[in-house]
C-alpha cells in the first residue's frame, strides 16, 4: 500500500519533470528565433551570420541573465514561505524592490559629487544586497518574532515601508540634478529588454553559490515547514537557518531586482504552480520545478512580447497573472 | 537527568510580567510527571523550557549536567522529544511522512534501514499502519494526535514531553493513550513529563505530579500529597470534592456535587 502510494508519487514527479524540462530549451530556442528570425520574416530582410552573431552576443546574456533572475526569485520565494509558514507572500510583497529603489536613490544623491566609485556595478550591487540584508534582518526580529510569526504584521509593514521609501525616493530624485536623475533612472528602470548585463556574470557565480547553499538544505526545510517549535525539537537550529535564509533572500534579490527590475508576482506565480502540480511538501522538487517554471515563465513572456511586437512589457503581463492568481489563492485559503 | 534552577521566562519586555517565575524543579527518571493547572499557569512555556525550545530569562536548565544551551541542538533532540499543544500544519502531508521526520535527529531526512524499521514500529504500536498514507487533513483529530506521538516514538528519545496528549482523544483513546505512556516507562526506561488537563487522569497514571498557578510551582509530589482538597482548591481556585475509589482519589468538580 505505502509502497504504491510512494511509487505513484514519484511517478508524478518524473512525469511532470518530464514536460516541464525540455521546455526549458524549447523556450530559450523561441526566445532567439523571436529575436532573430521573426523579425527579419516580418521585415523581409535576410539575417546575414554577422548580424545573427551580433544579435546573439546580446541575446545569449540575455537568456542567462533572465534565467538567473527567474531561478533566484522562485528559490528564495520558496525558502520565504517556508520561514513565514505563509503559502501566499513572497519577499518582493513585503517591499524588497522599493527598498532596492530607494537604495539606488540614496546612492546617487549621497554620493553623485564623488561619483564613480558608486557606479560599478559589482559595489553598487553589494551595497543594495547590504542594505536589504539589514532591513530584512530588522524586519524580521522586530515584526515577524514579536508579533509571533504573523505574517499580516509583515504584510502591513511591508505595505508601509514601500510607500514611504516610494514617496522618498521620488522626493529625492526631484530634488536631484537632471544629470543624476537619469543615473537613477538607468539603475532603477531595468526591464528585460535593457538588462544590466554586466552584472551576469556576478549573478551566474552568484546563483550558483545560492542554489547549492539552498538545494543542499532542502531536507532541512522539510524539517522547517513543521514550524519553528515543532523543527526546533527535531534538532533544527531554527535561529541559525532564519538567519542564514535572510541572507540568502537578501542576496538572491537584491540580485535579481539588480538584474531585471521589480517583477512582483513572480516568485508567487512560480512557487505556487509548482506545489499544484508536483502535489508534495519535499522542497528537493519543489525548489526545482519553480526556478524551471519561473525562468519558463519569464523567458515564454518574454518571446511572446517580442513576438507581438512589444506591445506590452513582460512584467506587466507576469504581474497581471501572478495578481489574479493571488486574489484566487487569497480566495481558496482563506487566509494569507 | 534534567534540572532547571531558579528558571524566569516572560515573553514580552523583560519588565513585563512572567510567565514563569524562580522555577526548580528535578525531573524523575523512569516515572511520568504531570504537569497540572489552570489554563495560563505557565504549564506549556515549562515544558517549552525543560526543552530547550522556549528562551529563558534567567536561570539553568541542564540536561545530564550540560547547560543544555551548550548542546547542539540536534544532539538535544535526541534526547528529549517534545510535542506541541496544539498542531496546526500549514503542508499537506502523509502520516507515513510526518512519522518519518522524527528520525531527523538521527539521520538528518536521509532514512536507512534502522529508520525506517523505527517508523514502521512506532506506526504499529500507535496502531496506525492502515493510515499511514492518509494525508493528516483528512483524519480525524484523535487519529492525528496519535499519528503526531507516533512521530515523537520515531524520535526514540529517552525524555519525552507532551503538551496535552490527550486534546481530541475520547475516553477510550485517552486511557489507551494513557497505558501506551505507562508501558513507554516500565518496557523502554523513558522518562515521561506531560500536561494534563482531566486532573483525575493525572491521579490515576501518574507518578509525580507538579502543580502550577500564575507561573509558579504550587506544589509538587507524589499522587497523594497533591490530590488533595485544600491544594487543589488553591491551584484551580475552584471547590473540589474528593472521593475515593477502588484505593484511589478520584476528583469531582462539578457544581451540582455538594461536599
Ligand atoms: N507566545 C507567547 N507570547 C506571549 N505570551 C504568551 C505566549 N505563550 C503564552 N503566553 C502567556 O504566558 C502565560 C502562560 O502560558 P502557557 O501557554 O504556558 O499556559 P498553560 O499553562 O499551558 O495554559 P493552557 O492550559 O491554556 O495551555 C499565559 O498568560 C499566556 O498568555
Ligand atoms: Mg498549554
């Protein structure tokens, strides 16, 4: 009997791996031909290899630097709820991308005579992640333990914190130089399409690094998702993974907002139709079939709007299902 | 051997009220222990302490002499295994799968052959091997209860500490489960502490009883020194009457019994 269940199970697993593996491919195969050779067809000119190749050079970044954003937001979304017990937030929903904003406001404005130290990339990059590791650390000590895990306290402050930090930074950058204003801009208003490709090759050693840390652990997440008490009697140093799952989140996305903006609902949207259909609680498929679904999600979206000609962004159709599918998930549970 | 010495807790500020205040207390090896009391004596943030999972104030808690703060907490938990009063799940998991996590301690979610033999064992001695792949939602709350002391048998620790085992057993469960904690003492040498709440189940099973109010310990002893009328009336603040059956004390605290 048990033995049957576990097998169906597994069957489950492989099955649905099965699909959703060679999609990856597939994705990343219509992402270039969308780039590429739908676009000569619709203008009826012939790519010559030169210009395939010099498409490509941007392309290819961009299909890694989409993918490590995609991978590093549906993990560290996963580990989230785990910590938070919440099958409903993500850390994007609790203010980490306007807290990224105002992190890059404060930056140029503080520092726009000095300048250039600011402006690599690499620092910048790890003075955000910094920054939100602090805030995330303070946040969780004071709201999340105080309020004994409630996660509507983190929600509202979460609500709270991304409007005052909007209304700051805007307030800021109006009183910045136009110069500067446009720094903020460029570092802020990173979509898909004009990605911060230098920071790929952070973010793939990066990611590496993060999902390791993470898949190595996943057995202790299973742990964790009892609770904190109920992994804390299990031989869970509970104190020591919340820590350790704050840097991870902190890092994986200040990386990720660095690299592709503000992509709310995604991590949500991934997560989510990862548990319905792989249908277990073991994190080792879970973590996986949400960084794949994420990163199909994004790279799928991205060549359907290049396709239709970009008529709208990506995140705003990943945004507008990851919505619907929140107000479903909201309805359903009945609780966040 | 586990002792905690002059042990304050409180959950809020440290000028806020405690929840436990100057605790000491020795527990008995080889012997159930009852914790008794009104509700918010402080019984479940004891338990909470004696496992090292409830932060203290001040005061030691040791476990074999250790400071059990020094301790790894994976090698506590294999010493002492501890259930919660309450369960809430926010996974949807199999009782075979909840079983399996309280080999944790020992094999880190990676099960070899003597685990799985644990869990096989504790399934059959809580009587649950035809639920064993029901999800948890699906069973009822007695069934649950039992498939939650079968994870803490898979710990296979020798102190096992029960907030409430008996919540959502009915009375044939409850002395089923009652006996199951007497044989874990007199076959497999464990060292029992749990909370009652039927003070006459307290009477009949256990051996130390340990009465609390207002986060302090009232009185402590054998069956006959605390199932008394002057010191349960404080404890509960309630009029109890005791009548005695059968050679034991037997508590009636229903209005409608005049003394
Ligand atoms: N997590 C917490 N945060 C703040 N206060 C708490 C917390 N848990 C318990 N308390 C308070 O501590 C006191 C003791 O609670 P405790 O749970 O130990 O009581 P108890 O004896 O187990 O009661 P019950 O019989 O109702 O389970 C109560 O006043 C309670 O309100
Ligand atoms: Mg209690």
């Amino acid at each position: 009997m048990e033995i049957k269940v576990g097998k169906q199970r597994n069957v489950r697993l492989i099955a649905v791996f099965a699909v959703i593996l060679p999609l990856f491919p597939a994705a990343c195969a219509l992402y270039i031909y969308s780039r590429t050779y739908a676009k000569s067809l619709r203008l009826g000119l012939e790519i010559t290899p030169a210009e395939f190749s010099s498409i490509m050079s941007r392309a290819v970044p961009g299909l890694l630097g989409m993918s490590a954003a995609a991978i590093l937001i549906a993990l560290v979304s996963l580990s989230f709820q785990t910590i938070t017990q919440s099958r409903i937030l993500t850390p994007s929903m609790i203010g980490f991308d306007s807290l990224f904003i105002a992190t890059q406001t404060v930056l140029v404005f503080a520092f726009s005579t000095t300048g250039g130290l600011f402006e690599s990339p690499y620092i910048n990059y790890f003075i955000s992640a910094g920054v939100m590791l602090a805030c995330s650390m303070v946040m969780y000590r004071f709201i999340l333990q105080s309020s004994g895990n409630n996660v509507i306290y983190l929600l509202m402050f979460g609500l709270v914190l991304s409007g005052v930090l909007e209304n700051g930074s805007r307030y800021l950058q109006l009183l910045m130089s136009n110069n500067d204003y446009y720094r903020v801009q460029a570092a802020t208003n990173v979509t898909v399409n004009n990605m911060n490709t230098s920071l790929v090759f952070l973010a793939l050693p990066a990611l590496l690094i993060i999902s390791v840390l993470i898949l190595y652990r996943h057995r202790t997440y299973n742990v964790m998702s009892l609770g904190a008490e109920q992994s804390q009697s299990l031989g869970v140093f509970y104190a020591k993974e919340l820590n350790l799952n704050l840097i991870f989140i902190a890092l994986g996305m200040s990386l990720a907002t660095a690299l592709i903006g503000s992509l709310t609902f995604l991590g949500l949207l991934a997560v989510n139709v990862a548990r319905e259909i792989l249908k277990t609680h073991r994190h080792f498929p879970l973590f996986i079939g949400a960084a794949v679904l994420s990163a199909l999600a994004l790279i799928l979206g991205q060549s359907a709007v290049e396709l239709l000609q970009g008529a709208i962004p990506v995140t705003a159709i990943i945004n507008l299902v990851g919505c619907s599918y929140m107000f479903y998930l909201i309805l359903r549970e009945n609780r966040i | 051997m586990i002792e905690i010495k002059n042990v304050s807790q409180s959950y809020g500020r440290k000028e806020a009220k405690k929840t436990l205040s100057d605790i000491n207390l020795t527990i008995r090896e080889n012997k159930i222990t009852a914790l008794v009391g009104a509700n918010g004596a402080g019984k479940s943030t004891l338990l909470g302490v004696l496992s090292n999972i409830t932060p203290i104030l001040s005061g030691t808690v040791t476990l074999g002499g250790r400071d059990v703060r020094k301790i790894k907490t994976q090698d506590v938990a294999k010493k002492i295994a501890f259930l919660k009063q309450s369960q809430q799940m926010s996974i949807r998991i199999t009782v075979g799968d909840l079983v399996e996590f309280g080999r944790f301690p020992h094999c880190r979610g990676r099960l070899g052959q003597e685990d799985k033999r644990k869990v096989d064992e504790s399934l059959e001695y809580m009587n649950l091997p035809d639920l064993r792949s029901r999800y948890l939602d699906e069973l009822s709350g007695g069934q649950r209860q039992r498939a939650f002391i079968a994870m803490i048998l898979a710990q296979d620790t020798p102190y096992i500490f029960l907030d409430e085992p008996l919540n959502n057993l009915d009375i044939k469960y409850s002395v089923e489960m009652m006996k199951i904690i007497q044989n874990l003492v007199t076959e497999r040498n464990k060292t029992i502490v749990l909370v009652l709440h039927d003070i006459n189940f307290a009477a009949a099973y256990a051996n130390h009883i340990v009465a609390m109010k207002n986060g302090q310990i009232v009185r402590e002893g054998c069956v006959k020194d605390v199932i008394k009328k002057e010191v349960l009336n404080t404890v509960f603040d309630h009029d109890f009457h005791i009548a005695e059956c059968g050679g034991k004390n037997v508590c009636l605290y229903f209005d409608q019994v005049q003394n």
